[in-house]
C-alpha cells in the first residue's frame, strides 16, 4: 500500500506535490488550534467545577462534624418532648413573654390548638412563630390585624404537629 501511495505521489508534478504539502499542513495546523482550544475550554469548565466542588466538600465536612458534635450531646441536654400540644404553646408563650396579651388557647383536636393574642408587636410574633417551627410546630391558619398602635397587631393563629 505504501509504494501505490508513493507510486501516486510521484505521478504528480512538483508544483501539485506543493499545494497538496501547503494544503495538509494547513489541515493539520487547524486540527492542532481546534483541539487546544476545546481542551482550553474544557479545562476552565473543569476548574470550575473543581472549585465549587471543594466549596460543597468543605460544607459538607462542617456538616458531618456538626453531626459527629451533635450525637456525642448527652441525652440529659436534650429536652424532653412535651406530649400536650396545649401545654407546649403556654410554656412558648410565657417564655417570649406574651402572657400578658394572650386571650385563649383552644385545643382544636389532639394536635391541633388555636392561641389568640390581643396586643402583640408584630417582629416579635413572627420570630416567636420560628422558635415554635424550630420546635416542629407549624403554623397552619392567621388572622393578623393591624392595631392603632404602630408595629403591634392582634392574631389569632392555628397551630399543629406534623401527623405521624
């Protein structure tokens, strides 16, 4: 195969074998520059994804020292769940110090309660609202209303644990 590929290029006249020599070097110089630009890219993509990669195992390194920190807690530190959803919403609202502008609390059903508040500032209510879904307690129905007194409100709110 080798002398038929020479036996053609021999056939052919010296300013031929140029353009064809000119026109594979040409080829091959294209080929070079396509193939180094795609590997440029393809590595700047890889650095990225590299560096947000180091990002998530750095987090997650934190995460699972978290929960190494976490799981050697005593039991004793833990807080004992409190069955009584009922008595769970009095002990949250004598803590943030609602007490004095709480009207009810209704129990609804077994996991279910409704806490009426006359006069409460409205930031306040809101972070005390996430100190009870922090508590698995969710917030289901409000009624807010907007009192004369800027910043404070009047709410009524139902509030339940997730069902099993």
């Amino acid at each position: 195969m080798s002398e038929a590929l020479r036996d053609l290029w021999q056939a052919r006249a010296p300013r031929e074998r140029l353009v064809i020599a000119v026109l594979a070097a040409f080829l091959a110089v294209l080929l070079y520059v396509g193939f180094v630009q795609s590997a440029s890219l393809a590595r700047i993509q890889l650095e990225k994804s590299v560096s947000r990669l180091r990002a998530e195992a750095v987090l997650l390194n934190r995460s699972a020292d978290e929960i190494v920190r976490l799981r050697a807690l005593p039991a004793a530190i833990q807080p004992a769940p409190v069955p009584d959803l009922r008595a769970l919403m009095q002990l949250r609202v004598d803590a943030a110090g609602f007490g004095g502008s709480l009207r009810s609390i209704e129990p609804l059903d077994a996991g279910q309660v409704r806490v009426t508040f006359g006069a409460v500032p409205f930031v306040d209510w809101l972070a005390w609202v996430e100190a009870l879904q922090a508590q698995q307690v969710r917030l289901d129905t409000t009624r807010v209303e907007a009192l004369a007194t800027p910043g404070m409100v009047s709410v009524t709110a139902t509030f339940a644990r997730p069902r099993p």
